[in-house]
C-alpha cells in the first residue's frame, strides 16, 4: 500500500516537471501573482539551495539509499501516521529528483517564490521538506511520550 502512494506522488511530480520541459522550458517564465510568485523553468545540477553543483553520482546514492531504507522501516517498524506520512513524502521526492538525476543530468525546478526567496524548487522539493518537517514531529512527540511511560 506505502507503494502505490509513493508512486501517485512520483507520478504527480514527474507530469509537471513534463510540463515545465515541454512548455515551461520554452517561454522560460509565467508571472502568476506579479512580484511574488512565478513558474519559472531552471535545470538544478545541484542539491537544496544548488549547493554542490554538478555531483549527481553523490545525489543518486544517498536517494535510493534513503529510499530503499525508508521504505524498509515502513515496513518493519511501528509508527504513527504523523511518521508514516513524512516517510512516504520523502521517499516519494527523493525518487522524483532522483528520476530527473538519472534521466536528464539535473533536476526540473519551477516552482519561484520571489517574495520568500530568490530559489526556485519542484514538487519533489516539497514533500521532501513537509516529509522531514512530519518526521521532526513524530521524533519529537514519540520521545514525549516514552518520557511519559517511564
């Protein structure tokens, strides 16, 4: 079941990074709320913020590492929801940059929130950092709660 749910949200990242290739990549930018928020096409050769340009071998291993072992913990150890869903939101956008990596040498971005930053990111991105920010959480309160116990 933690399968079929990682593939949906693949496959929901890869048909817009289809788009932003297909379409976004040749008009380059869309202003949808003008001064704060564009679809802006970029190819993103590095990690988060484009720090370590140009290491996609190191990126490809840490993600199917990742994966692969998140997926094995989904399997074998209890958890809540709040763990079970950040687990699958990371998986699913590891291996959605990881697709890109492989596939084209870089990582589809578009996503460009002038008002926050001047990065552009995908989907991939974020459930990658919701799926860390759940995964904070559930350490957090399951700590609490053996605190409790004791």
């Amino acid at each position: 079941m933690y399968e079929v749910i990682v593939a949906i949200l693949i496959g929901l990242d890869q048909i817009i990074k289809y788009w932003a290739l297909n379409y976004l990549q040749v008009v380059e930018s869309i202003p949808v709320i003008n001064n704060i928020f564009n679809l802006t096409y970029v190819e993103n050769r590095g990690a988060a913020f484009g720090m370590l340009q140009n290491n996609q071998t190191i990126f490809i291993v840490v993600a199917a590492i990742a994966s692969c072992y998140g997926i094995y913990y989904l399997h074998t150890k209890k958890m809540n929801n709040i763990g079970k869903i950040g687990i699958i939101l990371v998986i699913s956008g590891a291996i959605g940059n990881l697709i890109d990596r492989v596939r084209l040498g870089f990582v589809v971005d578009y996503l460009d929130f002038h008002i926050i930053w001047n990065y552009v990111f995908n989907l991939a991105d974020c459930f990658v950092v919701v799926g860390t920010i759940l995964l904070c959480i559930y350490i957090i309160t399951s700590e609490e709660d053996k605190k409790q116990v004791k």
